[in-house]
C-alpha cells in the first residue's frame, strides 16, 4: 500500500471531514441527475448517421448500456470496499499507485470535467435560446449562447458551495422532471407514432451499409458520452449514508433505470421519424415533440431539456471537485484543495476550481469536440478503475459488502471492450489525431507528478 494510501486508510478510519448525509434516494438521484443531461437529446443524430439503420442504432444503446450496467456491478464492489471521498480516484490510487491516482486528477484537471461541464452547459444555452425563440446556431448568437452556457455554470457552483443538502435538493427535483419530461415524450411519441405508421419506420432494420465495425465503434463513443455519469456517485462515497448499503443500490439502480428510459426514448423518436430524418434533427426530442404536439410541444421539450441539462450541470459540481479534495487530502495536489467551508461544509475551493475550468472551457470548444475529448480521456480511467477489481481483491481486508455477479466475466468484458473503442479511435483516420492528442494531454501529466512527488519528500 502506498504512503497516500495509508493516509488515505487513516482518515477513512478516523472519519471524513465531509459530513455523511445523501441518502439512499438521493444516491440514485445523482447516478440519474449526472447521467441524464445533454446526451439523450443530442446523440441520436449523431449515432443514427454513422448506423442509418434501426437494429444497428438501437443495438449500440443496448451495448452501450451494457457496458454501463458492466462498469456499475464492479464499481459497486469496490465501492463498498472502499468509501471514501474521490471515487475512481481512489480506486486508480489503491490498486494502481499514487502515479496512477494522479494522472486520473490530472486528466479530470486539464480535459475531463472541464469538458463534460462545457459540453452539458451548452446544450443548456441552446435550448434556453430556443424557448425565448431565437435560434442558437445564428451566427449573431453563437457567444451569446456561450456566455450563458458559462453563466449557468457559476450558477450551479454557487448552488454547490452553498451546502451538499442544498445541492442534492436540486439534483432530486430536477431528476424527477427531466426522467418525468423523458417518460412524458414516449407515451405521447409511442402513442402517435404506431397508429400514424410509425411501424414502417422499423421495417427495414438494417439497410445496406448501415452497420460496419468501425462505424459502430466510433457510434459507441457517443452512446458512451449519452451513458456516462453511472460512476460519478463514488466521487461522493465519503458523503453517503450507510455506504456498504446505499452505494452499491444506487450505483446499479441508477444505471438500470437510465437504461430503460434511454432505450424507450430512441424507439418513441423511430416511431415519429424516420431514420433518414433523425441523423440531420440534433435537437431530435424538440423536433419529435413539435410534430406530435406542435409548438407547444417544442417548448415543453425544451423547458424539460433545460431542466435536465441544468441538474446534470449540478450533479458534476456535486460530485467531481471531491477529486481534487481527496487528491489535496493525499498531498498530491495543492492543500488549499483541502479545505472545507467552516459553515457550509463543502470543499469551496475545489468546486470554485472546476466551475472555472469548465466556463473557460465552453467558450472556446464546441459540444462535439468538447464530448469526444471528454469520452476519450476519461475511458482509460475507467478502465483502470473497474480493473482495479483484480488487483484488491487479493488483498488481506478487502472486504466489500456487495460482490460483481459473473466474475470474472464482468469487469473482463468491460475493460476489453475499452481497448476496442480506444483502439478503433486511434485506427480511424477521422478520430485518429484528435484521440492521440487528448491522450497526449493526460500523458502530460507524469512529468507533473514528479513535481508533486519531489515537493512532497522535501516537506
């Protein structure tokens, strides 16, 4: 065990400086609230030009969806094995090294949760453009809609310094009418869709050349983009209510349920539109509700879009800056890091860190760079932290509270298929220098490791 490993086991046993107080409910509302944001109403036109076929479509959400639940079993293992503050962080240092543990925060500093806020806070602005009737992609509008896109970000950091009960109020609200709004859609969708036709829209399942591998690996990344959040309650293990018990719940009872709204919404948006239609409509929901219900429809799409993205915004700032805390915590990032607000009770100046990076961030990318450049570095880490299933269970006291079924089949299958996308990434020559060039910028992360390291023997 490493020296901040230790450390970490002391402070694990002496108690957090983080209070313990979302419960079981609000542990599923965060894997949903961080999971539900952007994706479901963006990446569909996205999946469906690169598999303009109805099974090949449907089935990378499925496979999607699978990896997903994969990653949910294993880290609900190591999870309850190891509850404590940082999440992914955590299990990457346990298993793999202080070096491994920080390239994860180094990676979250530099690309990860700045991206994944920039990606999320302008599918806000975009739809907040598109109820007070403007269209966000007019030229004249484009930094309009940044800039908003940055100011709902500040806005969602202030809600999170404010207090984690606070937070995690938004988080439930927001996820009851976003999963609510999503559920709403289907049964209208479903219910127009099969009496007008939309059977035929299902006819011809796989049309010539709608399915190659490398296709459907490239559509895998933004189904992984759509599904990504399912882990993102671990970062807050140190915060959770009976961790052995809760966390392992909500982490697969989240998961499954993002699923099955997520399957449900793509065959109700087939049931309206044709495939052909659906790879050219990015604002797919809106769009299926305008043809349903009229403009009355769009905007109830849209407000529900807002709402979703908005709480998704807020469950990032919930949970990722507890990275950069637990990292400070370990010595292995700046103490200031550390600390925690003397009334509030939240780690302030981490999440005021993130906030920052993230608006800086979306107003200099665009969502799809913003969300491939998210997908690509964070993959590796989840591959080390699900693998990291391997290494601790050999370990005197490792004694988790729930156990992955099928092992060692579930974490094997979830790593490997990651080495196929980051593989089929770097083939593809559409994919090849942008996936090289985000790996690059977390490699370059080793040099400032030795940094830390040195500066924390001379201490």
């Amino acid at each position: 065990m490493t020296q901040s490993s230790t450390a970490a086991s002391s402070t694990a046993a002496t108690g957090d400086t983080l209070k313990r107080s979302i419960g079981l409910w609000s542990a599923i509302a965060v894997v949903i609230g961080s999971t539900i944001g952007s994706g479901i109403f963006r990446s569909p036109a996205g999946i469906a030009d690169k598999l303009p076929g109805p099974l090949p479509m449907l089935s990378a959400w499925v496979v999607g969806g699978i990896f997903a639940i994969c990653g949910a079993l294993t880290l609900a293992e190591v999870a309850s094995a190891l509850p404590r503050t940082g999440g992914v962080y955590v299990f990457c240092r346990e298993a793999w090294g202080d070096a491994t543990g920080f390239l994860f925060g180094w990676g979250q500093l530099v690309m990860i949760r700045a991206a994944s806020l920039g990606a999320i806070s302008i599918t806000f602005a975009e739809y907040f453009f598109r109820v007070m009737g403007l269209n966000p992609q007019a030229v004249e509008h484009v930094m309009h809609v940044r800039w908003t896109a940055a100011a709902a970000i500040v806005v969602t950091s202030v809600f999170n310094i404010a207090g984690v009960r606070a937070a995690s109020a938004i988080v439930n609200f927001t996820v009851l009418a976003k999963y609510g709004g999503l559920m709403f859609i289907v049964v209208v969708a479903l219910a127009y869709g099969i009496p007008h036709g939309g059977a035929a829209n299902f006819t011809s399942a796989v049309p010539p050349g709608s399915v190659t591998s490398a296709a459907f690996g490239l559509a895998l990344v933004s189904t992984l983009w759509a599904f990504d959040g399912w882990a993102d309650l671990a970062y807050n293990a140190g915060e959770v209510k009976d961790p052995q018990r809760n966390l392992p719940r909500a982490l697969i009872g989240g998961t499954l349920l993002v699923l099955v709204i997520y399957l449900a919404a793509n065959v109700a948006y087939l049931a309206v539109m044709p495939i052909e239609e659906m790879r050219h409509s990015k604002l797919v929901a809106a769009d299926v509700a305008q043809r349903v219900l009229g403009s009355g429809g769009a905007v109830f799409v849209s407000v529900t879009v807002m709402l979703s993205t908005f709480g998704t915004l807020n469950a990032v700032l919930l949970t990722s800056p507890r990275v950069f805390f637990a990292m400070a915590e370990d010595k292995l990032f700046f103490p200031v890091f550390a600390k925690v607000h003397p009334t509030r009770g939240t780690p302030w100046i981490a999440i005021a860190l993130v906030a920052a990076l993230g608006a800086a961030f979306v107003l200099v990318g665009t969502f799809e760079s913003l969300a491939d450049a998210f997908v690509t570095a964070f993959l590796p880490f989840y591959a080390l932290a699900v693998a990291s299933i391997f290494r601790l269970r050999g370990r005197p006291g490792y004694s988790p509270s729930f156990r992955v079924p099928l092992y060692p089949f579930v974490p094997a299958l979830f790593v490997l298929s990651v080495l196929f996308l980051l593989g089929n990434a770097i083939v593809q020559p559409e994919s090849r220098m942008s996936t090289l060039g985000v790996l690059g910028v977390v490699a370059a992360g080793a040099p400032v490791y030795y940094l830390f390291l040195r500066r924390r023997v001379a201490r």
